[in-house]
C-alpha cells in the first residue's frame, strides 16, 4: 500500500471515530482524535506544498501541524488528570 492510502484510511477512521464520540456526548475524547486528525492534514498538506514548491505555505501548515501536536498532550492531560 502507498502512503497515501495509508493515510487517506487513517484520516478517515480519525473521522469516524471523533463524530462517533461526539454522538455519543464524550465531548473530551471527541476533541482528543479531532487534534489528532488535524495533525494528520496538516502534516499531508505540508508535505503536498512542499513537493509542489510553496515553502512558505509548508512552513505555515508544518507549524499548525506542531500546535495541535502540543494541544493534543494538552487535552490528554486534561483528560488523564
């Protein structure tokens, strides 16, 4: 399997899963794969811009991909504490 795919299932199953959580009222877990599925498309989109050549919108997309990175251990310690 290509990469592509790989992350076309886990982008999809993030999705599932969080509107999943969200219908049955766990708020909290809903938000904790909702940080995780934003990694996951900012991280494909900086990749995307960065094999086309648009450095300075990869950069923009990379560092949104690290803040919902270091928001993701934020809502886990809310969650876990």
């Amino acid at each position: 399997m290509s990469l592509k795919v790989l992350q076309g299932i886990g982008i999809a199953t993030l999705s599932v899963l969080a509107v999943v959580f969200l219908i049955l009222g766990y708020m909290d877990i809903a938000v904790l794969f909702m940080t995780v599925l934003f990694v996951m498309t900012n991280t494909f989109r900086y990749r995307q811009m960065k094999a086309q050549g648009m450095d300075r919108e990869a950069k923009w997309m990379l560092a949104m991909a690290v803040i919902f990175g270091i928001l993701f251990f934020v809502v886990l310690g809310t969650i876990l504490f």
